[in-house]
C-alpha cells in the first residue's frame, strides 16, 4: 500500500465529475426509471459499471479524497483525519451535514472519540469555510498517517466448485484505504497515559461500479497490561435527514435513504431485521436547528454490536471489528433501490449466484437414498439434501453413519450429484449446563436455544467440521442458526459472562461459515448471514400454506417470489414444492401420486424455475412413471437453456392475485438475451392481452429482436422511455415467455 502521513507532499489530480441526471419518467408498468441520457452525460452505473473505477488521491497536504465517480468521501487530514464530506456524484447530493467521529471506543470503561473535530456552528449542513475555524478534540485519538492502495485480498476464501452467474470477482475489485490513531497525551499527564500503547486503525474500501463503501476498525493493544474493550462504534455518519416532521414522528420515523448491511446479521429472513444488533439510527443531540422539536430525528448512523463485545485483549493483541457497508441509493424508486443491492450482493457476496437445483429426500435408507440420486442424474438436478425428518443424524460419532455418509457421497458422485444433509442448531434444548441462560422472564428467541460457547457448543462445530472433512458431503442444511441470545453463564468455557456471550457466539458460527465457504460447502441457512459466507435463505413464506389446496400453492408461490425480490436475487431464498404432505392438507394439498397430478406439478416447477428460484422439492422421489420423469426432464432442460437470463434481475411487473394474468421480466445488459418476460395465466381460460413492458434495465436501446416460445422473432421498437408494447396469448392455467435481444 502507498503511506502517507498528515505532512506528505500534495500529489492533487484532477477529477472529472459526471452527474446522473436521473430524470424520471413512470412507465405504465409503474416502475420509475431514468430518461435518456443527453449526449456526453455519464452513463447509469446499474448499466454500465465499468467507467467507475476507485481511487485514492491526496488532494494537498491536508485532503485526502475516495472517490470512484459515484461516491465521494473527503477527509482533512489537519483535522484530525476528520471526514468533511460524502458526496453521492450519481444524485449530486451531499449525503453529510456534520463532522462526527471515525469511530468510538470504551477501553476499561474509558470512552474515546477516534478522530473528529468540533466547533460546526450549524448541524443541518457542512459550509467547507467553516472548516478553516473547527479544531482537533485534544481528549480524541490523534490521527498520525495512512496507507492506501488496492483492495489487498479475500475477506475470506470463496472456493467455487460449483456454477454460478458469469462474470463474478471475489475479492472485490477497488481501492483500501487506512487511517492510523494514536491516544491523546493530556498536557497533565491524566489518565489516557495509561493507553499510550494503543492503536487504532480506520479502514475503508470502495469498490469499482458500486456507490458503497466498507468501514471497519482494527485495534491493538501495545501496553503491558490485559485490556477490556467494552463497547466500540465503527462508525459515525451524521447524514441529512429524509423527511421533516415538527410533531411527534410518523412518517419523520424514515432513516435516511441509505442501505446499510453488516457482517453481524442474525435472527432474520431479511436484511433489516437481521442488522438490528449491529447498527441503528439515532437522534443527533448535537443537531440542535432540526425541525422535529424534540430533536429526534433518526438522521445519526452508528455502526457497533448493542452488545459487547466485552473482549479482553491480552499484551500484543489484535482486535478486528466486523465491517459494515453502506450504500447510498440515488433514487426513491423501489425497483431501483433494490437493483442497487442486488448488485451490492453480487459484488460483496458473489456465492450467493450459486443456485443449484435440490431436492430434498424424506429418508435416509440406503435405497431410497441411492434411488433419489439416480432421479437427480437422470432429470437433471444437481444436488440432494437428506432433509429434516430423513433420520439421517451427521452430528453423531458412530463409525457407521460415516461409513454410510461416505458410500452415499461416492454414488452421488459417480452421477455428477452434490450431497448434504440438515442440522438444527438453535431451537432445542441440550441442558440446562449448556443451554443460554437468561434473566428470569426472559427466553431465548426460538424458545429454546444451546449457548454456542458452551461446552456442548464447541464440540458441536469440532463434530460438524470434522464429518464434513471425512464424509464427502458437499452441502450443509443448517436450520434454527444463531439468532444473537446472549447468554449469563460464567461456567461456559468459551466466554466470561453476560458482556461477551453474544460476540462469541456470533465469531464461532461466523468463523465457521466462512470455513465452509472455503471449502466450497453450500450453505442452505434460513438467516441472513449472506455476508458471513451463506448462500441461501428461505424466500419468505407461511409453512402451513403449503397445506392449503394445490391450486391455491401455485397463487402463494409466485406471490411470494414478487414480494422476496425485491432486495434479494432469485438465486438468494428457497421456495418449497411439497410432494408428499407438509403441515397437513391430505390429498387436496400434495402431488403424490405425482403422475396423477402431472399438469400441478409442471405448474410448481415452471413457477419457481421460470422466475430464476430454486425450491425444496420434498417427498421421497422425482418422478414415479415416465410420463413424469420426462416432463421433470424437459422443464429443467428449459431452464438450464436459459439460465443465465432467468438467474438475473427480477423487473416486478404485475403480482399473482389469481384474478388477471401475472408477470416478471428478467434483465440483464451483460448478455446477448437481455431481457425475458415470463407470463402466467391464473384462470381456466387462455388469455390475450397488449402488455406494456418497460426495457431500460435491459440496457436495449432503440430496436430490439422479440422471440417467443415458439421460436418465432419480429423487431419491436422502443419509445423513448424505454416501453414496448408486447401482444400475449397465455394459454389456460399456462405459462408463456419471450425473449429479448
């Protein structure tokens, strides 16, 4: 990396600066999208990514910029290395209205700011000339240099075994930047001597064609003595306010629009939920001239666990904190929003395009389970999952469960099929001499839960790593995943008490996720540790639907896929296709016998698979005639002809409601099919219809090429905000689809 300290020589380049420009137009499919773009402007980054490369410039002895075309960030190094403004070039707003801290750290019950600066007369917006008359907080952490240069490696390994979408970059492609901290000297010699010997490093990355950057802190305990670390913040962003409300907040409720994801996600099916332990919007105390009268508009970022660590850290010792990633989004329009983190997950979590097709085996004998594999080969599935309630237990230390894992695996791989089986964690008891302890009144989040740093917590992992090192399975179901109980005991080996339980807890199936992602293990896990190295969670669904009437299954399955991917890609949640009953229904709710409920089935399949989402196919086989067996073969052969299309960006068209015919269209620039439209037809009788199809995400232009499933191809030309008008005939209860090119 390239090191410089607050005194380097000014090395100032010049920048160009593009604007967006993202005027709007509402297509009559009702998403916003942008309008052309007039000529020389900059060309929208969710298109084409390519001219936004990440850099580090040293503006002048004091000013460092990050900057990769869509975001901006400004430090003044004789401020303290303070940030002094974050730009969002696409939108040409200011996403800063205040300097705040890098970061905050509680040592021993000692609080320190890490870098910042004082004296903004004015908290609602940042005047660059007001800089000149701030000062450094003597009681802060000073800053003392940096070092900057590419993003230096994996955050940890990703070894790919298995398809994913084309073109993904692990590690991610961008810039690294480091800022370095030393502790205050008071002038009368107080009680900071005492950490003289600490360190504290910011860093940064910002990634090629993404508007997101990456914060984390790095700590170092350079005293002679054990130090505990009590609390830390990460980050600090005093942003500008979305919305303003005198009165007591409704809709002044509304964080700014920004998107923010951290490594510690936990105890959700989707992102809000999962990082409510590890960050929040706060009110400003500071922000004095806002307009809600009690001050607390939630417009203040702090990145941190609410919990914890509680870390001792010994003479010499590191900490590392976990990173956080925010993304300022350049428009209020849902589909855009969430195409940017879609992109963001491709970027920072590329194993999440991997999306095998599954099946999940009830049973684990060894004819039911060599038959299911012999399914899988002849129709075209990719892996088999002995599911919950197959009896197969890969936690257990008995000779023969191995030696029945491993003639499994063998077979699997002889027919080119992925094998795993299911593991609960959470959601059981163990005993009370390992279960989380709670204060009285209150219970863990599933009821029941083991502490993961007990004893039977840390042999649990040894057993799951060390099955997996000798079995041959390639995949891991882990149902119930730790959901952030903290936990009182101070008889548990693997942390001191109430302080550090949930920390620990979250390093250990943390740490062992990304243990299995370098191993290439997929990882089915109904959480939202996507960053942390999973690989799918469930879409978002009621079980005990799926024992509700079969016709009324298919409604709810393209429903629930509409309303999951929205921030999802389709290849990040599971779907479900019961084959024998589930949570009840009898015959009115299940497929088997599957032959005799052929035209359901092929309905499932095409709802899932034509909308780029795997589901848990469930029962005891695949196919049980011929008949069945080649229609499972043909619709799998359609998909995987098409796949690259049908894995990319969902365009939420209109939403399955069993009244009208319902539809999604694929998108993706990258490819020579830029878009497919996929089309279903609720009602018993076929249906025509002029559809109104906006293409700007295809990144078509002009004309383009409409192919139907019949092959047949006619040119079609698009208005100038992007809309085609494309004629569909859907036959009853049917599918129908059209590509673009």
């Amino acid at each position: 990396m390239t090191v410089g300290v607050s005194a380097a020589r000014s090395r100032a380049r010049s920048i160009s600066l593009f604007l967006l420009g993202l005027l709007a137009v509402i297509s009559s499919a009702g998403q916003v999208v942008p309008s052309s773009h007039s000529a020389g402007s900059s060309p929208d980054w969710l298109l084409h990514p390519e001219p936004y490369r990440a850099r580090v410039e040293v503006r002048s002895h004091r000013e460092l910029e990050l900057s990769n075309g869509l975001l901006r960030r400004r430090f003044r190094l004789d401020l303290n290395g303070s940030t002094v403004a974050l730009d969002h070039l696409g939108s040409g707003e200011s996403i800063l209205r205040g300097v705040k801290p890098e970061a905050t750290v509680i040592w021993d019950g000692q609080r320190f700011d890490i870098g910042g600066a004082k004296g903004q007369p004015n908290l609602a917006f940042l005047r660059p000339e007001w800089l000149e008359s701030m000062r450094t907080d003597p009681r802060a952490f000073q800053f003392q240099g940096f070092a900057h240069g590419p993003i230096p490696g994996e955050r940890f390994e990703w070894k790919r075994v298995r398809r994913h979408a084309p073109g993904m970059v692990w590690p991610p492609k961008g810039v690294a930047l480091r800022l370095d901290f030393a502790p205050p000297i008071p002038a009368d010699g107080g009680p900071a001597l005492d950490f003289a010997g600490v360190r504290v490093s910011v860093h940064y990355e910002l990634y090629d064609g993404l508007p997101c950057y990456g914060k984390w802190i790095v700590l170092s305990n350079g005293t002679s003595r054990v130090m505990t670390l009590d609390r830390y913040s990460s980050d600090w962003l005093a942003a500008v306010e979305r919305v303003s409300e005198v009165d007591e907040l409704s809709d002044g409720k509304l964080p700014p629009n920004l998107h923010v994801e951290t490594e510690m996600a936990m105890g959700g099916m989707r992102s809000s939920a999962a990082n409510r332990r590890s960050f929040r919007w706060l009110a400003d105390p500071d922000y004095h001239s806002q307009v809600n009268y009690e001050k607390r508009t939630p417009c203040l970022l702090e990145v941190g666990p609410d919990l914890g660590p509680g870390v001792r850290l010994a003479p010499g010792e590191v900490f590392e904190s976990y990173r956080g990633w925010v993304l300022p989004q350049d428009s209020t329009d849902r589909e855009r929003c969430g195409l940017a983190v879609r992109r963001m997950y491709r970027i920072l979590a590329p194993w999440v395009t991997e999306n095998p097709l599954m099946m999940h085996l009830v049973s684990s004998r060894g004819e039911a389970v060599t038959n299911a594999i012999d399914q899988c080969a002849e129709t075209g599935f990719e892996m088999l999952i002995l599911s919950f309630g197959s009896g197969f237990n890969l936690e257990s230390t008995n000779a023969s469960t191995l030696q029945r894992a491993r003639e499994f695996s063998a077979h699997a791989a002889k027919r080119g099929i992925e094998i795993g089986s299911y593991s609960l964690l959470a959601s059981r008891s163990i005993g009370p001499a390992d279960d989380v302890l709670l204060p009285a009144g209150q219970k863990p989040v599933f009821g029941h839960s083991p502490c993961l740093q007990s004893h039977w917590g840390r042999t649990y992992f040894d057993r799951l790593r060390a099955f997996h090192n000798q079995s041959g399975f390639q995949l891991l179901e882990h149902d119930g995943s730790y959901p952030g109980d903290p936990c009182q005991s101070s008889t548990h080996p693997g942390h001191r008490g109430w302080e550090d339980s949930r920390w620990n807890q979250w390093k250990a199936i943390s740490e062992f996720y990304r243990w299995c992602r370098g191993r290439g293990l997929y990882l089915n896990v109904p959480d939202y540790y996507f960053l942390a190295g999973s690989s799918k969670t469930g879409m978002g669904y009621r079980e005990v639907n799926w024992s509700l009437p079969r016709e009324q299954q298919l409604i709810h399955t393209r429903q629930n896929i509409y309303d999951g991917t929205w921030e999802k890609l389709p290849s990040m949640g599971w779907m479900f296709v019961p084959l024998t009953e589930y949570h009840g229904g009898g015959a009115a709710a299940t497929i088997e016998p599957l032959d005799q409920h052929l035209d359901h089935y092929r309905r499932m399949m095409e709802s899932n698979l034509a909308l780029g989402v795997q589901a848990c196919y469930r029962g005891p086989r695949l196919f049980d005639t011929p008949r069945t067996r080649q229609m499972v073969q043909s619709t799998v052969a359609w998909y995987k002809a098409h796949r690259d299309i049908l894995e990319s960006d969902l365009i939420h068209g209109r939403r399955a409601d069993a009244r009208d015919l319902d539809w999604m269209l694929h998108v993706n620039p990258a490819l020579s099919t830029k878009a497919m439209l996929v089309v279903f037809n609720p009602r018993s009788e076929s249906l025509a219809r002029d559809l109104r199809v906006n293409l700007y995400y295809s990144g078509l232009q002009d004309r383009a090429r409409l192919i139907d499933a019949s092959g047949r191809a006619r040119r079609i030309r698009l208005d100038r905000s992007y809309d085609v008008t494309v004629p569909v005939n859907v036959p009853a209860l049917g599918m129908s689809w059209y590509r673009f090119e």
